[in-house]
C-alpha cells in the first residue's frame, strides 16, 4: 500500500509542477497584453 501513496503523491506533485509551469507560461505571455480582450486570449490559450 505504501508504493501506491508514494506513486499517488509523486503523480500529484508532478502534476502541480506541470500546472504551475503553465501558468508561469500564460503569464508571461499574456500579461503584457492587457488590451487584448479576454475572449481572444482564450482562444488562442486553448489552441497552443
């Protein structure tokens, strides 16, 4: 049972890594383009 939580655990933590990646990422990008309505950003977001 216990490798079970240590996979569960280290799963979750890569995915919070990969999630923070992201965000650091959108907001990068994203953030110096506050002209830009949120509609647009959106769409381009979810096709790259």
């Amino acid at each position: 049972m216990k490798s079970y939580v240590d996979a569960r655990v280290a799963c979750q933590v890569q995915h919070q890594d990969q999630h923070l990646q992201s965000e650091k990422y959108f907001i990068k990008k994203y953030s110096s383009d506050r002209y830009r309505s949120a509609d647009a950003i959106l769409n381009e977001y979810v096709q790259h």
